[in-house]
C-alpha cells in the first residue's frame, strides 16, 4: 500500500515536471522515477482534468421577482413557519402557515397570495396565514406566489419542506405507568 501512495505522488507531481520513467529491479519490482535510469522506459502521462470555476456568479435571493413580474413592486415573499426541515406532530394533519411579504399586499390591484402544497394549489388568500386541515403524515413542500388578477406569478418564495408526523394506528401510545 505504502507504495502505491508513493507511485501515486510521484505521478502526480511527475505530471507537472515533466517526463517520468518506469523499470523493473532484479527482485521484479516496478519503480518509477522523474529521472532516467539504463533500461528505464519513458511513461506516457495523460493530461489531468482541470476546472475553472466562473469568476461572478449572480447571487441568487429568496423570494427574488420572476423575469415575468415586471413593476409589481413586491421585494421578499418568504414562508416564516414552519422553518426548513421542521418535523412535528398532529393527528389531524392539522398546521399553519405562516408568511412575511414586503411591501405588504396590494389588493387594489387584484393581487392574492396562491399557496401550494406539494405541488398542487391549495387556495388563494389576502392574508400572510394559512390552516391547513387533513394534511397526511409525510414529508411535504409548501410555496407561496404572489399573484395578480389573470393568475400571473409576481414574486414567489422559496419551496419549504417540512415532516408532518401523526400517531400510527398499528403503534398505539404507550399508558403511562400509575
């Protein structure tokens, strides 16, 4: 092993100073080297992958305008509760939702919060709460749009995922001890 570690290293640093040759000692065993030896054969390297990251990536901000929005004027829409990744209990599959959205909603303009629960819409609402009722124990992702009259997304926030557990009918709750 302790060799292989060593042949590795010198290809490795072989591979940025050059040639590298190879030979076989009486005992039959393999060496390599940087510098050449009578009846050392010369290794064909091949050239490492190298990757250049980009320079500026564009930083990207939750809850950021969609290129269609245009002037609607909205700066966040994030989902406060629950937070990523939370897990809690509710047999009824009972829980809310909690939003912060700035500016605060322009409903003069027809404008409604859409939320979505695992994909499918749930509803439309004007206010930055949502119940839901019913929901089934799983992990499950929730996301809230801001839309204008024709349906139109204005702003949405970032997809957050929750566990929802719930009291299993097979594994009945433990009596406590009297």
């Amino acid at each position: 092993m302790k060799h292989w570690i060593l042949i590795l290293a010198l290809l490795g640093t072989a591979a940025q100073a050059g040639t590298v040759y190879r030979w076989v000692d009486e005992d039959g065993r393999v060496h390599y080297s940087d510098s050449p030896r009578p009846g050392a054969e010369a290794v064909e390297l091949r050239q490492p992958n190298v990757y250049e990251a980009p320079k500026n990536l564009p930083k990207i901000q939750s809850g950021s305008r969609t290129p269609e929005a245009g002037p609607a004027g909205y700066d966040s829409l994030a989902i406060t509760y629950p937070e990523p990744d939370t897990a809690f209990w509710d047999n009824q599959g009972n829980f809310s939702l909690r939003l912060s959205l700035e500016p605060e909603l322009n409903t003069s303009a027809g404008h409604r919060i859409r939320i979505s629960l695992d994909g499918k819409v749930q509803g439309t609402t004007r206010n930055l709460q949502w119940q839901f009722t019913g929901v089934d124990r799983g992990t499950h992702s929730v996301v809230a749009e801001v839309v204008d009259g024709d349906g139109n997304t204005l702003i949405s926030s970032d997809p957050v995922s929750f566990h929802l557990h719930q009291q299993s009918i097979n594994l009945p709750a433990r009596k406590a001890n009297p």
